[in-house]
C-alpha cells in the first residue's frame, strides 16, 4: 500500500476510535473577522508580532507523531473542581465537577496541496446534579488542492453541542438540550499579483432538540433551518503585514416549521464589510472588519432588522513578555423566543497574557455580552471575568489552575418571555494536560 494510503488509513482508524465514545453521548459561531483574517503570527522567538499564545516553545511543545505524510497530534485535558450555580437560578445549587476534553487532529505535510481533519469531544459531568452533565463533541475535515497560483478549498464539519440553562437567550430548562450543525464550504481563490479574489458557498444545516422547563414543554423544531451563503471575498496585500479585504455575503434561510401562532422566520440576509489588517508599530497590530447588515424577513409578521456591523482586534505587545488583547464584536443572531426573529448582538472582550517564566504563563481576562432582541423584545447581559496559571511541565506534561466568574442581568420585554432569571456563577477547576 502506498506510504500516503498507509497514512490515510491511520488517520481514520483515529478518528473513528475517538468518535465511537463520543456519540454515545453553544451555539458559537466562528468569529467572521477568524475567517477573514489570520489571527496568529507564529514564531519561537520574543519579538513585537508574536504573542505569549502564539509564541513556539520547542522545549515544551508536543511533537506530534508522523506517520508517512502526517503529523497526528492526540491530546487530552482532566479537570476537577467546583461550580456554584449549575441551573443559572437566583437560588443557586453547586456542584463538584470532572471535565474530560480530548481531541485527535492531523495535518499533511505535502509539499503541495493539504488535508486536515480533528475529531474532539468536551464531557462535563456534575456529580451531585447527573441530570445536568452533557457532552459535546465535534468533528472536521477538509483540504486544499493547489492549481497554479490558484488554490481549491473545501471543508466539513459537524457539531453537537448543547444548550444550558446558564447559555443567554435560554430559559431554566431541566436538563442540558442537545443542537447539531452540520456545514461545508467550498471557496476558489484566484490570485492577481497583490490581489486576490475568492468567490465561495457554505450550506449549513441546523437542528435543535425538545425539552422542558420548570413552566412545562420546551419546543424548538421551528428552530430548524438550512441556510445556504454564497460570497465573494476580495483581498488586497498592501504590504507585509498589512492588506485590506472586501467581503460580501447574501446568506438564505430556509426553515421547517413555524411555532404555533407565528409564521416561519425565513429571511435573506445581505451584509457588505470591509477589513483591514495592520501592524500599526512593532507593539500594536489592528485587526478590523465591519460594514452593515440587514436581514429581510419572508413574513410581515416579523420586522426587518437593519444594523451596522463590527468585528475588530487590537492586539498590544508592551514587552516580548505581555500580551493584552481588545475584542470588540457588533452582529445579527437568531433568537430562540418566537415572537421575535433575531437579536443584534454586542460583545466587547479584554485578554492579558503575560509568559512570568518560559514554563510558567498567567492569564486575566474580561467580557460582556448583550443581546437586544428586536421587535421590543428587551435584553440580556452576560458578564465574564477569569484569571488562570499554566505550568509547562514537560513536552507532554502541563497543569493549570482557573477561575471563572459569570453573571447574567436583564428583563425579556413584551415580544420575549421565559428566559432565565439574573444570576451569579462561580467556577473553578484544576486541570491536567496530557499531549504528544
């Protein structure tokens, strides 16, 4: 069998061996500014570009295992301890806690022309609620095939995830509810000296499980939608370090079924956005897409929603040691409460990472998270704050400590009712790290 077979073969006997305990068992949508723009620069050294996260540690990080064309990079995550309010209720119930995390990835090593694919799982058990342990997991493949200067693109993935009575934008439901996406995307770039231009289409299929709440049935099969986004990206390398991009999307949403009382949420949605990505001076590099967004509903029974949209990063080196990053975030989201179709979505972020040692490395960090439901529907805020240490044992070996703060704020209007109450949470976990 050819070395490349040999290594084809490897790898899904991986991935299938990972993804059989996983199926036995957030909706968090990659950041548009992600997709667009690079968010890493890599390198082993203390220079401005490079930050503590990104910065290569070849004494402590995992080699990975080769195997013909590939390098497979298995790794696991145990952690233990504590959260204070499990349901997101103003009467709070903790609970001790085990996380397990677990992820198998493999990239090509081909001079030309690549394939990746990772499966992983996330598994959270609550050992005094049971009811309220769940397991996520998700999986992933795609490649690149190199035409010229042209490149083909294509990738899948598919993600089972869950809802918790802690996420925003959901009531106290009883248990944990189970939601699957499943997407691919195709993408063709063509390269003119410095510009480049990449029309592509992404179908996505989303799919959302019953439940119950504390006030009876929890129903979301009008949920289920297939969105279809055609899009063409143009790019524009200024200089090293520095380009410009165009991005236009047109994304169609087709749903199953309406709520009872309310017609289906069938909308097209037109957003045009620029961005720009720039390393201002050695210590400030400016990462920016924003533009305007406006979602067209099939039924007059739901109001257009029309709202300037904005991803942008600021990411600020004062010293080869510290790293602080500013995220801020404006976009459109679907809403799960029938009455209203959407929310417009505000986040802002703050992240310092400072490397205390070359095998010791700390962490603070902020957020918030508002959604503003449309139609007079009211709002809801998340609040976010953490801290945490890492300790580089060994390529193999690491240990970490963190904590984490939430607390949820805000009243449904008219439009919305039945989503969770306010409420402070408190977790905090000792983690193991195994990797090779």
């Amino acid at each position: 069998m050819p070395r490349v077979l040999q290594s084809v073969a490897l790898l899904a006997m991986c991935l299938l061996a990972l993804a059989a305990p996983a199926a036995r068992a957030q909706n968090n949508a990659t950041p548009l500014l992600d997709r667009f723009i690079a968010p890493d620069i890599y390198g082993p050294d203390v220079t401005p570009e490079v930050t503590v996260l990104s910065r290569l540690r070849p004494e402590y990080d995992p080699p990975g295992i080769r195997s013909g064309e590939f390098i497979i990079r298995p790794w696991l995550v145990e952690s233990g301890g504590y959260e204070s309010n499990v349901l997101g209720t103003s009467s709070a119930k903790g609970s001790a806690l085990v996380e397990s995390n677990a992820e198998v990835g493999a990239q090509s090593d081909f001079s030309r022309n690549s394939l990746h694919a990772a499966v992983s799982v996330d598994d959270m058990r609550y050992l005094s609620l049971p009811r309220q342990s769940y397991t996520n997991w998700q999986a992933a493949l795609g490649g690149t095939l190199d035409i010229g200067r042209d490149s083909l693109s294509v990738d899948y993935s598919h993600l089972t995830l869950n809802q918790t009575a802690l996420d925003l934008d959901t009531p106290v439901i009883t248990t944990p509810l189970p939601f699957t996406i499943d997407a691919a995307r195709v993408a063709y770039r063509t390269v003119f000296s410095r510009l480049s231009v990449t029309p592509n289409v992404s179908v996505a299929r989303f799919s959302f499980s019953n439940g119950y709440t504390a006030g009876g049935p929890y129903q979301q099969s009008y949920r289920d939608r297939n969105v279809v986004t055609p899009g063409v990206t143009l790019g524009y390398e200024l200089a090293p370090r520095r380009q410009l991009v165009l991005v236009v999307n047109d994304a169609i949403a087709g749903y199953d079924s309406a709520a009872p009382g309310f017609a289906r949420r069938n909308y097209n949605d037109l957003s045009v956005l620029v961005g720009l990505d720039d390393e201002i001076s050695g210590a400030l590099r400016l990462r920016l897409l924003g533009g305007y967004e406006t979602r067209q509903f099939q039924s007059a029974q739901y109001s257009n929603i029309h709202a300037p949209v904005l991803e942008a990063s600021a990411i600020w080196t004062p010293t080869g040691l510290t790293t602080v990053t500013a995220t801020v975030a404006r976009r459109i989201e679907d809403a799960n409460a029938e009455a209203t179709a959407g929310t417009t979505e505000l986040s802002a972020q703050l992240r310092i990472d400072h490397e205390y040692l070359r095998d010791l490395l700390l962490y603070a960090e902020g957020g918030v998270y508002q959604d503003q439901y449309s139609q007079g529907g009211g709002s809801q805020v998340l609040w976010r704050g953490g801290a945490g240490v890492t300790h580089l044992v060994s390529r193999s070996v690491r240990v970490g400590l963190d904590y984490a703060v939430y607390a949820r704020q805000g009243q449904a209007g008219n439009a919305v009712q039945g989503v969770g109450p306010n409420y402070v949470d408190q977790r905090i976990l000792l983690q193991l790290h195994l990797a090779l």
